[in-house]
C-alpha cells in the first residue's frame, strides 16, 4: 500500500534502531479514510478464507481491525488485557511481555466470543518480537476455532516475530514491511 508507506513516512518518529513511534497513525491518532482502506486491503486478501471473526489485542489494532471486520461483514472481538482479579471462568488467559512499556500484561477472550466453530482472522497494528501475537495465537488455538492468518499493519522484518509465526505454518499478510530503522532512516522491505 503505497499510500500507507508516505503516511508512515509522513507520521513516523525514529525513536533508536528498533522503535518507531507511529502516534501520528496507529497508537494514539488515526486517520479514519486510511483505516477503512486497510480494511478493505485485510478483508480482499482473505476474502476467501470463510472468516466468521475478527480478533484483534486493546487498544491499537482495534480501528484496522474494526474496519476488517466491516467489510467482511463478521463481528470483531478485541482481547482485552486484563486489569482484574475477579476471576472469569470463562476466560482463556495468557501472560505476555509488552515490547514497547517493558512489562508484562496479562490478555484475557472470553469463551463467550469465540468458539470452535469459528474462522478467525487476527488483525494486529505492528509485529516486532511477535510475544503479543503469540499470546493471542494461544488463546485462539484453546479456544479450538480455526486460524485463517494474521493481518498486520506492519511487519519490522529485521524482529523475529514474523518470520517464527511463518515456521508454525501461520499466514501472515503485512500491509508495509520495514527492512531498517538505522541511521535514522525508515527503509521498507519491497
Ligand atoms: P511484539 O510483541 O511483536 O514484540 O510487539 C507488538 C506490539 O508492540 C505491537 O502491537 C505494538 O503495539 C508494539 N510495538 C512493537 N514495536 C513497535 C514500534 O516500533 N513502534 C510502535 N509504535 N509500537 C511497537
């Protein structure tokens, strides 16, 4: 999607070699127009996958992944990351390592939403170690549905987190890939 790679260009902060700060775009603002065209961009790409739902991770890849799931037609349910102690027992949990705030969070689905009947299609905003996606990955794969593939607004190829979701046989379609952020420079794959 050229038109997402000048706004990266256009919004993105080099923040060290590693982190792009992309507020402008993904985790703070977004720009409605260029969400739904992503959108459409995820649903095209997995048009044929029989998708019945959509999942994404509060908070940022809620608007790419609610635009998906419009145009697919199907429900979005967001994993949220859990704040509480009450237990649910219908939640399906798991802890993952936060890349950007250095903690740990815990993110919970609710078996209410998600069951083994359906195909779901896991959209996310940035894949850069992949321990977020791997966490949701978990909680899809006990909740018995089926994973289609991955939908992400951006793959940093030079973080490992892609290329191992890709060796457990999980299809991955980035919309922009990001070869480098070195020298302060922001330089994409194709
Ligand atoms: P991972 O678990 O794949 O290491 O990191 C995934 C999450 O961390 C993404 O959903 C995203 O919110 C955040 N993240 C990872 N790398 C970056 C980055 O370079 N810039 C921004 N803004 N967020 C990032």
């Amino acid at each position: 999607m050229d038109k997402l790679k000048e706004r990266i260009l256009q919004e993105g902060v080099i923040v060290s070699d590693q982190v792009l700060n992309l507020d402008g775009l993904l985790n703070h603002q977004v720009d409605p127009q260029l969400t739904m065209e992503m959108g459409k961009e995820f649903a095209s790409r997995f048009a044929e996958a029989g998708v019945t739902r959509v999942v994404t991770v509060e908070s940022s890849g809620i608007a790419v992944a609610f635009a998906t799931a419009y145009e697919l037609g199907v429900p979005l349910v967001f994993a949220r990351r859990k704040k509480t102690l009450l237990a649910d027992p219908d939640a399906l949990c798991e802890r993952v390592p936060s890349f950007t705030k250095g903690i740990v969070t815990d993110i919970m689905l609710s078996r209410h939403y998600i069951s083994e009947q359906d195909k779901v299609l896991f959209i996310d905003d940035i894949i850069a170690n992949g321990d977020a996606a791997r966490g949701l990955i978990k909680i899809i794969e006990r909740s018995g549905a089926e994973l289609v593939g991955l939908g992400v607004v951006i793959e940093k190829c030079f973080q490992a987190g892609a290329r191992t979701i890709r060796e457990q046989g999980i299809s991955i379609e980035p919309l922009v890939r990001i070869q480098s952020l070195e020298g302060g420079v922001i330089t994409f794959a194709d």
